[in-house]
C-alpha cells in the first residue's frame, strides 16, 4: 500500500511539473525594432536583445510563448488590460506601477540621446545653447520625452515642439529636415546624426499584467537565479546586440580636425607577423589585418587621408619609431595602459586578441626545464617576458631555429604567435612530431600613438566597436587561409633525407633521369598493379576535402566499391586472372569520375572514390560505374570472366570527422554485400 501511494505521489508530481513547463505566455513583440527585437510577425526568423533574454528566462522558468505583434502604443495599452502577460521595455514610473506589475530586477538600461544632422555645424555637442529655438517631434506619454522636457528645464532651453502619437515620430521625417532634433536612444547612432546631448537613461523591465501574479512569481524567481549565477548577464548581452549599433559612425569635429590637418598618416606594422600584418614579397606592399581594419576606417568616416605603411622587423623598433615620430600609429601594439602611460603613449580600445603556444616534444614532463625559444622582437617573445619571467628566453631569428633548438634539447619549449602556428607550422611534416600547448593568457591587439595625436586613438577605439567581432574573425580566418600553402621550401626542408637519396640515384642514373622520377612517384603515391593512388595518399586527400567543404560548404561524397566473390575468381581462374580484373576493375573506376575526383585502391579488391558533388549525382556515378562493371568480360587465356562490383556510398556532412565517414560508408557497403550483392547502398 505504502509503495502504491509513493508512486502514485510520484506521478502527480510529474504532472505538476508538466503542467507548469507548458504555460503559455503571451508576449508583446516589437515589429521591425532590431537589434531590440527583429523579426515583424511569425514568417520572419527572431533574435535580438529582448528575444534572447526572453529565452534565457523561459530555460528557468519553461514558459512557452505566444507573440503578439505591435508598436509600443498598441502593445502597451494591452499589456494594461490584461491582453498579454508580459511586454518588454517598460521604464518604471510611479504612474505605470498603478497599471501593471513590474518584477524585481531589470532587463537592462536604456540610454537616450539629443541628435541633430551631422551638417548642423550650428548646433555643438555641450553647449545647450545652441539648440534654443529648435524644431522637434516627440511621441506624447514616452518616457523618454518626459526626461527631454525635464533636461530642458535644467538647462533652461526651449524648443518648438510638436507631439503625434508613439509610431507616427518617424526618422524619415528628421533626415528629410522637417525637424532640426531628433531623441533616440544609442542603439541608433546613422552615419549622419551628431550625438549632443545624453538626456538620462532608465531601466527596463519585463513588466506584467496585474491579472497575472503567478507569472510575476515565477518571473523574479527566474531573474533571481539568473543574475545570482550571472551577475553581468544583461549588460554582456546588450554588448553582444549593441556593439556596433551603439557607436556613432561618424567622426566628430575635433576628430575631422585632427584628419584635416594629417593628410598622410604612416603606420608602423611589423614585417612578418601574419596574419595582422605582413609585407607581400612580391609588391612589397602592406597586407594583412591591419589593411582591413584601414579600409574600414575610411569608409565608415569618409577618411581621405593617404596611409602609408613603414616595415619593422621587431616590436622593440615599432615602439622607438613612436617615440621618434617617424610613425604615426603603430599596430598591433602589445601594450597595457599601464606601460603605455610610462612612455608617453596612448592606445586604442583592442580589435582583436591573440594567444600564444608552445611546441614541446611527445612524452616530456612540461615542468622538467625552463627554457624556451622564440623569435626574438615578436609576439611570444613579448607574452613570455610579461607573463613567464621566471623561464630563460633564447632570441632566435626564424621559425626552423628556435625548432631546431626544441629538436636538439637546447630548450624544452619553442613559443609562437598562436596563428603562426595554426596557419604555417601545424601543416609541416617535419614538425608532427612535436606536441602543441595553448598557453591560457590573451593579449589584445591595439593602435598605438603618442600624446599628441590622441584623437586618432580615440577614432581607432570607435571604429573597434563599429566592426563585429565575426567580420574582424572571419578576416583574420580568410587571411589564415590565404597564406597557409605548402611550398617547394617547405617540401624540401621536410623531405630533405629522400631528397639526398633520390638525388644520389639521379647523379647514378642520369641518363634514366625521367624514368626514375616517374617510377618514384608510382611507388610512393599510386599502386603498381592499378596505376591508381594508393592508401598513402588517402587520408590526406580526404582532409582537404573535409577542410573544404567546411568554410565553401560544397558537399563531396565516398563511394566504396568491393569486387564480388573475388576469392573464387582467384580459385577458378588463378591470381593472374584476377590481378586482370582489377586492373579491367580500376580502368572503369578512372574513366568513370571527373577530373577534379580522385580514385584509390583501399585494400585488396577495394576501391575508394572521392567525388566533389552532391549525393544525389554520385549515387548516379556509383550506378552507372556498377552498371558499367557488370556488363564487361574480361578474356583471359582463352576465358571469359564476368564479374560485378558492391558499393557503399557516404555523403559528408559538417561536424564529421574521416573515422565517422569511412564507419558510414563501410556499414552501407556491408549492407550491399548481405542485400544479394551487386548493388548501391546509401
């Protein structure tokens, strides 16, 4: 009995808790408010500030929610009546406190701003004024416009002032001159307005009908353990949507001075350090990060100043050539405020930040030594001073000489700019047997200028927030690919043993230079009976492909074929017969794919095909190769042998790595052998 009760108790409570998982919320949804809200009704996707954050607290509460779509003077009015639940953005006022219920904590600050056209030289950012007598439209009950009225009467401004209803202020109306003013908040910031005033800011709320005190409950319950284990969630949140939304694009006076009176700027970079900045060696012209953030620049502001860049080899010549004025700015600087106040410098706010690693040999205790190797002037040399001043640094000039430090136990660690290593190192043979480690510390990658040229700073500063950190990423990972190549030095510095082998049998066999060239290929690459590559070569073709397909998304698909009954060709007909077959075999398979396709003997009477393209045409290239192999005869000795092939086909798909691929296609391929052979499987 005791047992039917514990159960049934069990039960009920499960039911509760489904119950209260499937709430539905209604919630007031602003149309057309990005970044707040984007997304004006159920066909549009939704994100934004305001969306996310409702999300995150139904991951605490298990709401499910309904939109109910609108402007603020409809939604509000609703919210009141009890039409829906909850609304965001609802400031606190003594009066609204009458009409709806607002939760404990916050969803944010909103902060408002007094704009004019940036053409409006009368009007000038801190002198009120300026802007007596002006023209503005406001929208009546906002509390926005009651903060306007108050700042105006501390400031003892008047202006003309019309009110329409919420939704019919419009910025159409104040970039066509009808007005002179415009109040907003940041999050607006046109390339064309001038921000004067910041006129107050307020906190937001999730606010909730009177009629549902069960959803204020269970609301405060969620925030409370949302900011107990997160106590900077919303203002993280609201860097991610405002980032570049919040800044003003434009360049203020004192900023448009400073580029007046500089019609040629000259940074410094350094020579080699890729992928933020690098000398190509055939224009000898400035590439990298730095010439991307430099074209930002000048089409956010409208910068026509020349840029010219100045090389350095080392970080210790860039901060002289500053300090020397030779050079203007300086980027990337690795410096802290700290030690930029003591030499007289200022920076900008960060673009991008940057980690640096450390090869060390397989199976070493990675505490045994302190020593390590790194090229001396550069990133890691500066992170290892600053963040490591206990480890003995050896200043190498080039990559292969701090490795060759590592190799020979001179140190226990070679450091690196941590992208060096992802887009040149890792990719060298010659180095594989190294291990890698990522050291924890992030320097932040800055403008450096002196005192006196401070405005530049603070232009650079604006400009790291009005470009995203996914465009900044997905530039530094397209540069990171576009020097990533394999070159003949790098061949030749990697196979230097074969090298001197292979050159002392040319120097032997000279006059069969061509043939022997020819016949080292076919034993290191292809196989010797079928002339088709070999497994070698398999697995490092496949990781380009997969590498590929990641960042282009094209699709390619593995077909893996297997000659049936094989063993009982070999029994009836002997091994010659059927080393027949599978050279008949791998003709059809090289005819039977495109240029830009690869086929490989995989083991035995196996074969493996890599076709660029997507599933649907390579399960019609398997067929008809299968087709085209069972309709031949091979005639040997006086006999005729018929044969057919089985195939397992995979498509990859992103997140897949070769052994999930090759688990794929060798399951379809056993499907095809126990289906009654001489099939596709997919």
């Amino acid at each position: 009995m005791r047992n039917i009760v514990k159960n049934i108790t069990i039960l009920l409570m499960l039911l509760c808790c489904q119950l209260v998982s499937a709430r539905t919320v209604k919630v007031g949804y602003f149309r057309d408010s990005p970044p707040f809200m984007c997304g004006k009704d159920e066909s549009e996707p939704k994100n934004g500030y305001a969306y996310e954050y409702l999300q995150k607290i139904a991951s605490y509460t298990g709401w499910e929610y309904e939109y109910v779509y609108g402007d603020w003077g409809e939604l509000y009015p609703m919210l009141v009546k009890g039409d829906i639940d909850i609304l965001p953005a609802v400031s606190y006022s003594a009066q609204r406190k009458t009409e709806v219920n607002f939760p404990l904590y916050s969803m944010g600050d909103e902060t408002y701003y007094l704009y004019c056209q940036a053409s409006r030289k009368e009007m000038i950012a801190g002198k009120p004024e300026t802007i007596e007598g002006k023209t503005i439209n406001l929208g009546t009950g906002t509390y926005h416009t009651e903060l306007l009225r108050q700042w105006l009467k501390e400031n003892n401004v008047h202006l003309n002032i019309t009110e329409d209803y919420f939704s019919d202020v419009l910025e159409d109306d104040f970039n066509k001159g009808k007005y002179d003013l415009f109040l907003s908040m940041d999050n607006v910031a046109e390339p064309g307005w001038e921000p004067l005033f910041r006129i107050g800011k307020s906190e937001i709320y999730l606010a909730v009908a009177k009629g549902a005190p069960d959803i204020l409950e269970e609301l405060d319950i969620a925030q409370s353990r949302l900011f107990t284990l997160f106590p900077n969630y919303s203002s993280l949140l609201w860097t991610k949507w405002y980032k570049t939304s919040s800044v003003s694009k434009r360049l203020a006076n004192y900023e448009a001075d400073w580029f007046g009176r500089h019609q040629k700027i000259t940074i410094g970079i350094l020579r080699d350090d890729s992928p933020f900045c690098f000398m190509n060696e055939k224009t000898g012209e400035a590439e990298g990060l730095v010439t991307f953030i430099i074209k930002n620049l000048k089409d956010t502001y409208n910068v026509t100043s020349e840029i010219e860049y100045k090389f350095y080899d080392t970080f210790s010549d860039l901060f002289l050539a500053l300090a020397e004025k030779e050079v203007t700015a300086i980027f990337p600087a690795i410096i802290d405020y700290a030690n930029a106040e003591k030499n007289g410098f200022i920076v900008s706010d960060p673009f991008v930040s940057n980690t640096v690693g450390c090869f060390y040999k397989r199976n070493q205790e990675l505490t045994d030594k302190r020593k390590v190797a790194v090229i001396g002037g550069q990133h890691a040399d500066y992170h290892m001073v600053r963040y490591y001043p206990e480890y003995e640094i050896t200043r190498c000039k080039t990559v292969d000489e701090c490795m060759t430090l590592l190799a020979r136990n001179k140190v226990t660690y070679a450091a690196f700019n941590m992208h060096k290593i992802n887009d040149y190192l890792i990719s060298r043979h010659k180095y594989s047997k190294f291990n890698i480690l990522e050291l924890p510390e992030h320097c932040d990658l800055r403008f450096c200028v002196n005192r006196e040229d401070k405005d530049f700073a603070n232009t650079m500063s604006k400009l790291s927030y009005t470009i995203s950190n996914e465009k900044l990423n997905s530039e530094v990972t397209r540069l990171c690919l576009q020097i990533q190549k394999y070159t003949t030095q790098n061949f030749l510095e990697d196979y230097l043993w074969i090298i001197i082998f292979v050159a002392g049998i040319i120097i032997l066999l000279s006059a069969a230079l061509v043939f022997a060239n020819d016949k080292i290929k076919m034993l290191v690459n292809y196989d010797v009976l079928t002339h088709l590559l070999n497994r070698r070569v398999l697995n490092k073709n496949l990781d380009c492909c997969i590498k590929h397909s990641k960042f282009t998304e094209e699709k390619f698909c593995i077909i893996l074929y297997d000659i049936d009954n094989f063993k009982k060709i070999n029994d009836n007909y002997g091994h010659s017969a059927g080393d027949r077959v599978l050279e008949v075999a791998a003709g059809i398979f090289s005819k039977g794919i495109k240029q830009k396709d690869s086929a490989f003997r995989w083991d035995g009477e196996e074969f493996l095909l890599i076709v660029k393209t997507d599933k649907d045409t390579a399960i019609h290239i398997a067929e008809r190769i299968r087709q085209e192999i069972e309709s031949q005869c091979v005639e040997y000795e006086g006999q005729n042998i018929k044969f057919t092939v089985s195939a397992g086909l995979a498509e990859y798909s992103n997140g897949m790595d070769t052994k999930e691929l090759f688990s794929k296609v060798d399951a379809n391929l056993y499907k095809s052998k126990n289906s009654g052979k001489n099939r596709v499987t997919y």
